[in-house]
C-alpha cells in the first residue's frame, strides 16, 4: 500500500512512502499496515531538519482508497489505522 505523508493541513507533501503488513504473531497487529523505524526517522528529519524529534502528528493519505486521517508517527516505527 502506497501513502502520502503530509504535514497538518496538508499544507506540505512530505513524501509517498510504502507501507507493509506487519507480521506480528499476536492478533491484534496482525496484518496492519506499517511503515518502518528507517522511513519514520526519515519522515521525522524531513519535518525536522534541525532538531531530533522522536514523534509528530501528520497527516496520511492512502492512495489506493483516498482516506486520510491524523496520526502520530515514531521514530521507532508507526503501526497505521487504516
């Protein structure tokens, strides 16, 4: 699944990134859609470039079906509620 990460409002793409289920043996996080430790440090440098955050609320898009919703991405990596 691809998403767009924009800032609030949509004011700013930040970027299209891959998102992928996640293998979790516990059923809750089974099959979700994830984006990595690797793409949220990315993400998060993007935002801020200057200062080392460890998360921030932005907007996703899912390109495939057109929902957007808010929510708080990690520098650790992100489960997405879509």
């Amino acid at each position: 699944m691809k998403v767009n990460v924009y800032t609030i409002g949509k004011k700013r793409l930040i970027g299209t990134y891959d998102a992928r289920n996640a293998y979790d043996s516990s059923f809750y996080f089974r099959n979700m859609p994830t984006l990595s430790a690797k793409k949220c440090r990315e993400i998060l440098d993007t935002v801020s470039p200057n200062y080392k955050i460890n998360s921030q609320t932005l907007v996703f898009e899912n390109i495939e079906t057109g929902y957007t919703g808010v929510q708080e991405v990690h520098r650790g990596g992100t489960i997405l509620n879509f």
